[in-house]
C-alpha cells in the first residue's frame, strides 16, 4: 500500500521534488498524479486544484484507484493571528469546514459543523481530527528539522521585525473563501481557535474519514492580513515560489520517520 498525498497547486507540489529519489508522472482524465518515493515510501501525490469541491473530488478519486493507508495535505495558508509570519508553519490539530453554518433571520450566524446521519439522526458539530501519531511523528520531524528560514526581502510585513519560522499546533480552517476582513478573522479565530485558513484541508479529510483513512495536514504561512494585505486582483506581490515549500519538507521530514 501506498501514502497518498492531496496538494492543490502544482506550484506547492513542486517542492516536493528536492526530499525524492524517483519521480514519474501519469494522467487520469483531469487528474494528474505525480509518484515520488520518500524515505523508502512510494507516494501518489494528486494536484487537485484549488477549492473545496476539486479537493474532495480529487482525495475519492485517490482512494479509488490508488488505495493509500494513510492521506497527507500540505500547503499554503492565510494567518488568523497577528503574531503569525510568512515561512511559520502550521501542525493541523483538527481541520474545520468554517462555511458550515446558518445564517439565522437577524443576520447572526450559527456554526453547526457537519451533520453526520446514523440511523436517522443527525449530529452536529463533528470535527474532523487528523491522526494523532501522525501528528506526533510530524511533531518529532519539526523538532529535529526546523523551517528554512523566510527570505527577508519578500513580502514581509514591514511593521514587524524579521525573525526565523516558527512551527505550531491548531486548528485550520477551510472554505471557498479568502478572508481578509480583520473583524471577519477575529470572528473566525474567537469561533474555531483557528491558526490559519485555506481552501481545502477539511473536504479532504472528510473523504479520508469516510474510508476510515488516516489524514495529517501541514501548512505554512504565506500571507497575514492584519500585518500585509495581499493584492487579490493581479496576486501581483504573492509569494509564489515559496508557498507550500516549508510545509512540503515537512510532510517529507515526516514520512523518513514512518
């Protein structure tokens, strides 16, 4: 059996290609699947594309025809704290759908979570919690292998003075929504305890938990809104080359120590 590895851009998975021994590409239909083996592993790394509905789509389409034992998510997040900089990487505690919720006749919002039928009733508020040796494990690689550091003169926020990334332990949070909002961020942060967001973790470890699969999800920072806003019309001042990259290596650290 094989890991599985669920990235949204090709421009995250690249980074994957510096910590392999072997490399080979196929197609599949809309999918391309991108093997790579790490630390004596054989892994099928899909490239789902950005968003809820391509992550889950892509993390069934792995399941079905690959089979892995385990399902591994890495990439780039907004921060959803002021202390957090590009190149810190997030250790996912739980994963949450943060859209999942009723907007109520007054204009309040209230957050159920996923409804989970069994037997005819429904329960709310289920989150999803990646595998906790996993995470021990990731854990255990951050300690020994600390994050490259962040170049000093790319989008760094100019309030705040320059120092190296740090790796933390939270909840992440996913939607089809990049928030930029400062209010909206401390709602979602106050409501979830949510380190950063991003756009596809939680629908990809709701298909894993569904098979029963085993999923770890690893993030790192790439832009701080409180600190830096980013231009979203033209992303003419993302830093694309390097996210994703610290969480990759990462997610390689990890599966040498499996």
């Amino acid at each position: 059996m094989t890991t599985g590895i669920v990235v949204a851009m090709s421009s995250e998975r690249v980074h994957l290609e510096a910590h392999t021994s072997s490399h080979s590409v196929e197609h599949h239909g809309p999918w391309r699947v991108d093997w790579f083996s790490i630390g004596g592993e054989d892994v099928a790394t899909i490239t789902s594309g950005i968003g809820m509905a391509n992550a889950a789509a892509a993390t069934e389409f792995l399941i079905q025809t690959m089979m892995p034992r385990r399902i591994l998510n890495f990439g780039c997040a907004g921060a959803h704290r002021r202390d957090l900089v590009p190149g810190d990487v997030i250790i996912a505690s739980e994963l949450i759908n943060h859209a999942l919720m009723q907007i109520l006749p007054d204009g309040s919002e209230r957050y159920t979570g996923y409804a989970n039928e069994t037997e005819g009733d429904h329960q709310h508020g289920v989150e999803l919690k990646p595998d906790s040796n996993l995470i021990e494990i990731a854990q255990l690689a951050a300690a020994t292998h600390p994050p490259e550091p962040w170049p000093e003169d790319l989008f760094w926020p100019p309030s705040v003075t320059y120092r190296l990334p740090n790796v933390y332990l939270g909840p992440v949070v996913s939607a089809d929504i990049w928030t930029q909002a400062h209010n909206r961020l401390d709602i979602l942060h106050d409501r979830h305890g949510s380190l950063c967001e991003e756009m596809e973790a939680a629908a990809i470890a709701r298909i894993a938990g569904l098979h029963g699969i085993p999923i770890l999800a690893i993030k790192d920072i790439s832009n701080n809104e409180y600190l830096r806003e980013s231009d979203l019309a033209a992303f003419s001042d993302f830093p694309v080359a390097e996210v994703g990259k610290r969480a990759a290596a990462l997610i390689a650290q990890t599966l040498e120590l499996l």
